[in-house]
C-alpha cells in the first residue's frame, strides 16, 4: 500500500474547491478561501462554547498564555445568557428554595427606582442596592462613579472650567480654593483614563468569515501558536 504524505497546497486547494462547491449554492461562501487552521478556531470556539472550562481549551490547544486561546474563542451574545441562566438554575438547586421566591410588585417597583435614581449626567453610579447618595451627588470625586465613554467630551469641558478655576485661585491667593480643585482635577483624570479603558474594551465578538484572499498551491502560511 502507497503511503503519501499530503502538501499543505493540496490542503488548501481542497479547502477551496470545497468552498467554490458550497458557493453555488449559498453566497455566504462565494469567494471565500478558509485554511486549515481556521478549523482550529472553530474546534477551540466550539468546546468553550458547549461548557469546556477555556483553561482546558487551552491545554488541548498547547497554548501557554490564555489569551492566545481567548483570542481563538468566538463569544456570543446567546452563549453569555445560555451559560449565565444555567449557572443561575445549578445554583438555585444547591440554596434553600426561600432564597427564589418571586419578588412581588412592590419590590419590583422599589428596585427599579434605585437603579433610576443612579442615573446622573456622566454615567451611572455603582453604589449598592437600597443605599441613597452620601456624597451631595460630587461624582467626579467618588470611585462608585462608573463614566459613559460618550461623556469623555463633557469631561473635556469640566477639565477646561476646572483648570480656569484654578488659575483664578492661584491668582487670587484663594489657598483652600486651589487645592480643592487640583484635587477634583486628580480624580477627573483618573475618570478620564477609565472610560477610555472602558472604550478600548472589546466585548462580545462574532465569529466573521474569513476575509476572500488568494491561495496559490504550495503556499506556506505561518501557524499561529
């Protein structure tokens, strides 16, 4: 029996061809070229996504770093909430069933009007539930304040009064004044820095398609590890 070992360009050709078939009769694959280790993502996606813990993905994979595998992983919006609510009815059947009772509409009412009432101009404030603002609404100074990218610009415009402010304080020689400032100035940065972390951060991501590009016989693409 003729053993033959099999070149990466007859792979991808295969692939391809296999693409141009399934082409005819959905568009979705027409001009498409997938490599092999495209497959090796799908694999990674779909065992995380059907309850593989991600470190065990990662093992399987041979990947040190866990944000290599993380990288491999699609995330969906459907997944979170699959796993989200089957994680809620596991642990609802380990506590005592008097923990889950309905809420009533009362409750509902009163828990909906302390998330309203968190609701201020640059965001929303995280302080716990059933507990009022102690602070005189100075958001910019309290850490509980959780910034809405889109108000990086109003933040802009609270740093450009503030800075006035205190060049009229130093001016003026109004100490107490300008120190109160440089301190407000201090945490707004840091406000500023977190929502631009926060607009940096990718969320859910969705699978794509492989972008059309193309394959010649014999071509050798490096691997990712």
């Amino acid at each position: 029996m003729l053993r033959m070992v099999v070149s990466t360009g007859t792979v991808l050709n295969t692939i391809r061809r296999r693409c141009e078939i399934i082409g005819e009769t959905d568009p979705a694959f027409r001009g498409l070229h997938f490599t092999p280790h495209d497959f090796r993502r799908l694999f990674a996606t779909a065992l995380v996504n059907n309850g593989l813990p991600i470190h065990i993905g990662a093992a399987l994979l041979g990947h040190l770093n866990l944000q290599v595998t993380r990288g491999y992983v699609a995330v969906f919006d459907d997944d979170v909430t699959r796993h989200y609510q089957a994680f809620l009815a596991r642990r609802g059947q380990q506590r005592p069933a008097e923990e889950y009772r309905p809420a009533t509409d009362d409750e509902m009412v009163e828990f909906e009007e302390h998330f309203d009432k968190r609701k201020v101009e640059l965001g929303s404030c995280a302080r716990p539930y059933g507990t009022p603002c102690q602070h005189e609404h100075a958001c910019i100074r309290r850490p509980m304040l959780n910034v809405n990218p889109k108000k990086l610009p109003r933040l802009a415009e609270l740093e450009k009064d503030l800075v006035l402010r205190r060049e009229r304080a130093q001016a003026e020689g109004w100490i107490g004044e300008f120190e109160g400032i440089d301190l407000t100035l201090r945490f707004l940065a840091d406000k500023q820095q977190q929502a631009n972390r926060l607009q940096k951060i990718t969320g859910t991501v969705g699978p794509g398609m492989p972008s059309p590009r193309p394959v010649e016989i014999g071509d050798n693409e490096p691997r990712e590890r």
